[in-house]
C-alpha cells in the first residue's frame, strides 16, 4: 500500500509498483469502454462503495481522477494543489514565470489587473491564469507565422 507523508498542509503520496501497474490496467480498460462509447468524457462516474452501495462522482472531478491515473500510467510525477481565489505577487509571478518586478511593471501598464489590500497588491488567480493562457496563444501565434516565413523563403533546418 502506497505511503503518504503530510507536512504543512501538502500531502506527498508515493505508489508501490503495484498500485502503478493496477492504473496502467484500469486506464487501459477505461480507454477501451470509451473507445466504444460515443464521447463519454462528459459522464458522471458510479463509484462502488463495497456491500453494494455507490456514489454518483462528478462528471468534472471523474475527468480529474481519470487524468491523474493516465498520467501517472505513463510515469509522471503529478502535483495536485488548489489555487486560492487571490494570488500574492509573488506566487502570481511564480505562477507565470517572470520576476516580481516584471509582474509589477505588468500591472502598472494595466495589462494584468490587480487590486490593493491594505498596503499588499492582490491578483485573482482566474486573471493570473487568463493572462498566461493569453501569452502561450500568442507564441503559438509568433511560432505559426515564423514558420510560415520559412515555408515563404524555403529555409529547412
């Protein structure tokens, strides 16, 4: 059985090999029921609780479990955390992977919002996590139009 170790609020979790090879199988199993099914990642799971009681799992938090076992049957480390509503500017800056005065010169530009607290500067993690989804769609956007300049100029590497 897998050990857990609990500090300061964070849990770490480490599995026996057995417990990896029994997600490898049930990740298997559910990939091919839902090979089967038309697009079932949208259901609800019925979690059987023994002496043959169960319980409805949201169709959200089923996607999660469902993600987490895949992940960890290829051999992934996974961390799983809850992101408060605010954010500090550290942990936002954390979170984005700049320095804190980048993130500050950000939200004095106005292109990140954040709001004062007494004297410290908050961010919601949702504006946090928009403004990252933001950037990544524009250097997928830069990627796409340096590659069609190579296409355009006939440069292979």
């Amino acid at each position: 059985m897998s050990e857990a170790v609990i500090r300061d609020n964070r849990a770490l979790v480490s599995l026996t090999e057995n417990e990896l090879e029994q997600a490898r199988a049930f990740t298997a199993s559910v990939g091919k029921v839902r090979d089967v099914a038309a697009d079932s990642s949208d259901e609800a799971v019925l979690v059987g609780l023994g002496q043959g009681s169960a319980v409805e799992m949201p169709a959200e938090l089923s996607a999660l479990v469902g993600r987490i076992l895949d992940l960890v049957a290829h051999g992934c480390t996974v961390t799983v955390a809850s992101v408060p509503n605010e954010v500090s500017t550290t942990t936002a800056a954390k979170l984005l992977g700049i320095s804190r005065p980048t993130l500050m010169k950000l939200i004095g530009e106005g292109r990140l919002p954040a709001h004062k607290v007494r004297s410290h500067t908050r961010l919601l993690s949702s504006d946090v996590f928009a403004y990252k989804d933001q950037q990544l769609a524009e250097r997928r956007r830069a990627f796409s139009e340096l590659r069609d300049i190579e296409d355009e100029l006939g440069i292979e590497f």
